[in-house]
C-alpha cells in the first residue's frame, strides 16, 4: 500500500516500504519527480529534498530528516500515514 508519509506546500513523500516517492501536487494531479529507496537512507533523502524543493531547507535539515524517517520505517506504511493525517 503506498502512502503519504510526509508533506510541505506542493511537495509530498509517497512510501510503500520499498520506495519513497517525490510527488508535485498539480491543479488535478499529483506528478512523480523523483524516487528513491524504502530503506531510512531513502527516505532521509526524499523527506529533505521535499523540504528545499519547498523552500523550507535550512542548516540542519539533513539530520532532521534522517530522524524522521527512522520514525516513519519504524512506524511502518499505515501507522506512518495515520500520523500524517493527524497533522
């Protein structure tokens, strides 16, 4: 099951384990921009390139998405995307 793990301004972090996912919310769509592993590394990548991509990269960053997608595999797809949606 793929879902929303994370999301700033247009750019969202799409995961289903084996893949994490960029996508650019569109007037109708979402488009795919970049793809990267499942594993934290991945994920870490993908949660900060979303950030700059948004605008909201700053010093510290990196360490701050690695953190999160510690959390985000730990949690696993569904409970990663239930904390989503409580946001």
């Amino acid at each position: 099951m793929t879902t929303c793990v994370y999301s700033n301004g247009d750019y969202a972090v799409i995961w289903d384990g084996a893949t994490a996912e960029i996508t650019r919310q569109k007037a109708t769509h979402a488009q795919t921009i970049e793809a990267y592993s499942g594993d934290s590394g991945g994920l870490s990548i993908a949660i900060c390139r979303c950030m700059w991509l948004a605008g909201t990269h700053k010093a510290g960053s990196a360490s701050e998405a690695l953190a999160l997608a510690r959390e985000i595999v730990a949690m696993g797809p569904r409970k990663a995307h239930n904390k989503w949606l409580e946001q």
